[in-house]
C-alpha cells in the first residue's frame, strides 16, 4: 500500500509533467479473503487493486484518463493519454473546480485490524466458528480484510491523504434439512464478534427448520437491523444532485417536504465511531455531517463539485469514489434509534412476520421509490407476540413512500451493517407491509 508520501510522489509526477491544470486521485485496496464452504475453508487469496485517475482542464475543455500502472513510467504515460484526448474534446460546462482549502482530520492507518486478520488469523476465526456448530450443520461464508489509501491532489497545490482498514464478515449455516440462518458484522476499528456471528446464524438455522407457507397480501413485519438496511439503501441513494437532476429520484423537487413518517431520522455522519472514516471525496472536499430525513421531511441532497454548481449550492463532501455510480453518494449512514427493545416491539405483534434477510431487492419504479425483494435466511411468523413457526422464502412488493410512513415502532439497538462505505441502523416494525407471492 502506498504511503503519503509515495502517493503525494505520483501525483506530484503527473502534475509536473503537464502544461495544463491537472487533479489526480489514486485508489488503491488490498483486500485479503478467506472463503470457507461446508465448514472447510475453501480459499484464501489476497487481489490487489490500485489506479490512478489523472482530469486535464484547459479552460472548458476536459479530458480523463486512468492507470493501473502506479509506476513512474505508468503516470508519464497516464499524462500523454490525457494530453491527446484533450486536444479533441469540446468545451463542457464547466472547467475546473477550486480545490478546497478547508483542513479535514487525518485518516492514517494504525495497522491494528490488518495485525488481527492476517491470512493465518482469519482461518483462526473460522475454525473457532465452526467448532460451536451442532451436529447437521455447516457454516460457508468469507471474512475479508481490506486495507484502502485514497489520495487527491491539484496542480495549485493541494492535497488530501487517507488510509483505512476494515474487516468484513458473513456467514450461512445450513442444517441437512435445508433451513439456513445468516448473520454478518462489519467494522473499521474494533475485532467483531466472527464467532458471535456462527452462532447467531444457527440458532436462526435451528428454528427454520420445517417451514410453513408465508401469508399473503398486508402483514405487520419487524425487520431486524439487516434486514431494514437493505430498504434504507434504496431510500438514502437517490438523495443526490445527480438524481433530483435527472428526475429519477423520488424526491425531485421534495426537498423540505414530508414523504415519510416522524419516527424516520436519517443522516449521513462521518464522524460516527465505528463508520468509514474517509474525511473527504474523491474532488479534495471535506465530507460534511447532512440530515438527510428529518423525521420524515427530506432535509438534504448530497452533492459533488458539478452538481452543486449546476444547483447553486456548495458540494458536500459526496463526490463518488464508485466507478459503477457518477455523481454523489451517501456513505455514513445513521437512522436514529427508537424507545423500545426489539424483544418488546416483538412482543406487541398480535399477527406477523420477523425477518431476518432480504435478497435480490431491486428498483420496480425508481419515482414511487417501490422495492422488489425475497426473504432470505430466517423468517418467522409472529403470533401473540412469539417468534412460531418458520415460513418459506416469500416475495415483497412494496412502495417505501408507504412502508416507511407505516413505521409504528425503532428499536433502541443498533447494529454496523456494510453498505456504500458502512450503516448505523436499528430494527423496525412495519404495519401493512406488501407480500405479493410465494418464491
């Protein structure tokens, strides 16, 4: 992994070996995965993955161009690509942003988490893992270590730095009869509870055993804290400039309107222990703390340097770092957590359904924000407000315009779940939640 110095030393190279105005961003991860299957490991292997995006600005004309080639000789290279592009691209919009002068707090490894999940660590854990299994169950799953250094810097000067570890776990253990049980954690400071996570997944997997046929149509759910991630995931990345610009977020022109209901409060905070810590984006900017839902009214869109400008508003920080996504994205997910205990919002479910997981959840109708999805890995009814009997995978169908306005009760605790960066979220009871079929 590069270290400050050698990154702010690459980027210095593209820059001074060009007339024009130039911002550089490397990226670079060195991810480390163990894989296990039938309670064996099955592979261990380490990809690392580096790049170097080089923009050229002359006035209004702008040309891009990115390297995996972290080399001196792979930047020279990097810069004469971009050079010949920017000879015959038309003017754009815009031309270069300013380079945020703004301090943001350093982001320096300290290498803890990559000394606890080394290769031989990482088989350590899911040995003792799969030690506490019963007889009839397996356990497959991944426990992967990433290290990642993301650097920018400009022609006037500026430059950012950062490097980060996580260590992300999941897990299903299966019985011979087919029932899984799932659980997985993330986390970016401390060692997560990997045998926690196999024994919470078959427990889950002991009580699906023998499932019954889910009910159709409206039911009450609790969704566990995984569970409700997946659906604010789907509520929290059309919050961007790019999105409302192009009309294809729900909250087009919904900005200090109320959409959903007072219990839901929801902020992007890269502050939060536990969260990605990354203080800036990919264009230099300081990453800010939004409201995103204010209980229930849409506070805030998320911006990067084009956007901002086309709205006449600052960025915020949001710029992507994906390269399957342009524009801004949220990454410090917080929904705020509630009065009651999941025990005790269990307990007040008179006729129900808990779920555990859901799974291919999809975008049916991107504007009226409705999601698609299938239960996985535990899921039960709830009668008299007892966990009973297992059901069958199960289909919703739902619109979180309306789902998310029928949110009678949060639970107080919380749960890291991975997501675009990492999510802080509770459990949640939903009344007239949409089953549509049977899987």
């Amino acid at each position: 992994m590069l270290n400050k110095e050698q990154a702010h030393a690459l980027i210095e190279s593209a820059i001074n070996n060009t007339k024009y105005y130039a911002v550089a961003v490397i990226s670079e991860t060195n991810q480390g995965t163990t894989r296990f299957a039938n309670s064996e490991i099955s592979q261990n292997v380490v990809i690392k993955d580096g790049s170097m995006t080089l923009a050229l600005y002359n006035g209004q004309r702008q040309a891009s161009c990115t390297t995996n080639a972290l080399t001196e000789s792979g930047v020279i290279q990097l810069v004469k690509d971009a050079e010949s592009i920017l000879e015959f691209v038309p003017e754009g919009e815009f031309g270069a942003f300013p380079f945020s002068a703004e301090p943001v707090p350093e982001c320096i490894s300290n290498g803890f988490l990559a000394n606890a999940f080394d290769t031989n660590k990482r088989a350590l854990y899911i040995k003792e893992g799969v030690a506490h299994l019963e007889e009839g169950y397996t356990a497959s799953g991944a426990l992967t270590l990433t290290g990642t250094v993301v650097a920018v810097g400009e022609s006037g000067g500026g430059f950012r730095y950062a490097s980060y570890d996580n260590v992300s776990f999941n897990t299903v253990v299966s019985h011979t009869s087919g029932a899984d049980g799932g659980a997985e954690c993330i986390s970016y400071t401390a060692v997560p509870d990997i045998v926690g996570c196999f024994k919470k997944a078959q427990i889950t997997a002991k009580a699906a055993i023998n499932p019954t046929e889910p009910p159709l149509g409206a039911v009450t759910v609790v969704l566990s804290p995984t569970a409700f991630a997946d659906l604010i995931t789907f509520s929290t990345m059309p919050l961007s400039g790019k999105a409302v610009e192009d009309g294809f977020s729900y909250a087009t022109g919904k900005l200090g309107k109320k959409l959903f209901g007072k219990k839901l409060t929801i902020s992007d905070n890269v502050t939060h222990p536990g969260l990605c810590p990354l203080p800036f984006d990919v264009e230099g900017n300081p990453r800010r703390v939004l409201p995103l839902i204010k209980e229930g009214v849409v506070s805030s869109y998320v911006y990067d340097n084009k956007n901002a400008a086309k709205h006449g508003v600052q960025s915020t920080g949001h710029a992507a770092i994906s390269r399957f996504f342009a524009g801004a994205i949220p990454m410090n997910i917080v929904v705020d957590g509630g009065a009651l205990l999941m025990s005790d919002i269990i307990k007040g479910v008179e006729n129900g359904i808990y779920i555990n997981e859901f799974h291919y959840t999809n975008t049916v109708n991107p504007r009226a924000l409705q999601i698609t999805g299938l239960t996985r890995n535990g899921a039960f009814l709830i009668e008299n407000g007892q966990l009973t009997k297992p059901i069958s995978t199960v289909r919703f169908t739902e619109s979180l315009l309306e789902a998310f306005n029928n949110i009678t009760a949060i639970s107080k605790e919380r749960e890291i779940v991975s997501g675009f960066g990492a999510m802080l979220v509770p459990g949640v009871r939903i009344d007239n939640f949409h089953f549509t079929s049977k899987a």
